[in-house]
C-alpha cells in the first residue's frame, strides 16, 4: 500500500540488507539519499541504481515518530 507521501512497507524478509538495517513491516519510506519516495516503483527504482556496498540513507515514519536509517546494500541474490 503506497502512502500519498511515501511507501509503505508491507514486508521486509528476514535476510535482507533491509532487515538487517532495522526497517520493519509498515514503516513509511520517505526519502532516500536525499530523494523523494512518492510511491514503490520510486522505491524499487532508488534500490536498483545502487551498487553492492553503497549505503543508502532512508528516512522513514515509524508510527508517529520520523526516523533515518542507513542501510548498506548488497549483492542481489537470486531465489529459486
């Protein structure tokens, strides 16, 4: 579900760098690096130009609380 200000998370899996960083199932993306998040394709579209060892700056709403994240990316793994 996309937020008219961000993008909700609707899940995070476990062993994902996502995960790992802190972010949690329905927290709001607002930004990252700087950008605007309106809606999941930005979101997927911000993740997929960075590279392997980028740290990506994430600013989010937790419940009422505004928060920022840094989440280091990493090798995409392919699920069969």
């Amino acid at each position: 579900m996309d937020d008219p200000k961000g993008c909700k998370l609707e899940s995070v899996e476990e062993d994902a760098p996502a995960f790992k960083a802190g972010l949690k199932e329905g927290d709001v993306v607002r930004k990252i690096n700087g950008q605007e998040v309106k809606d999941y394709l930005a979101l997927k579209r911000l993740v997929a130009e960075s590279k392997p060892g980028d740290e990506l700056k994430v600013e989010l709403q937790r419940d009422e609380r505004e928060m920022s994240i840094t989440v280091k990316v990493e090798a995409r793994r392919w699920r069969r």
